[in-house]
C-alpha cells in the first residue's frame, strides 16, 4: 500500500452545472496543477439533474486522457 502514497491526490470539489463552465473547470484545475479530474454525477440537485451526466461524457470526450466519470 505504501507505493499509493507516491501518488500526489487533490481533494476538493466543483459543481458542474452545465457543459458552460466545463472550460472555467478544466482551466482552473490547470492553474493549479492538477492534471487530472474525475466528474461524480449526482441527480440530488433538480436544477442540475438532467444535465449532469451528459456534461460529465461531454467532459470525458472532449478531454479522454485528463477527465474520469
């Protein structure tokens, strides 16, 4: 287990509400040196629901090697 702590890991969150701020996400994680996201996509948000996974594949087409769903 002790190889797993070589791996630099972030953690904190953003909601991604539409595909609008997908770029502002992906730049901003840029900015701050993480070179890899993962998009959890949750339907508790009504506002949010039917759009949230559809901009989390539009995420991971968009972006194959940087973003995880």
């Amino acid at each position: 287990m002790r190889e797993w702590l070589k791996i630099p890991i972030v953690d904190g969150h953003v909601h991604l509400g539409s595909h609008r701020g997908l770029k502002d996400m992906l730049d901003l994680s840029r900015e701050a040196g993480i070179g890899r996201i993962s998009i959890a996509c949750s339907t508790a948000t009504p506002e949010r629901s039917l759009s949230a996974n559809a901009t989390a594949m539009l995420a991971k087409a968009l972006h194959p090697k940087d973003v995880y769903v």
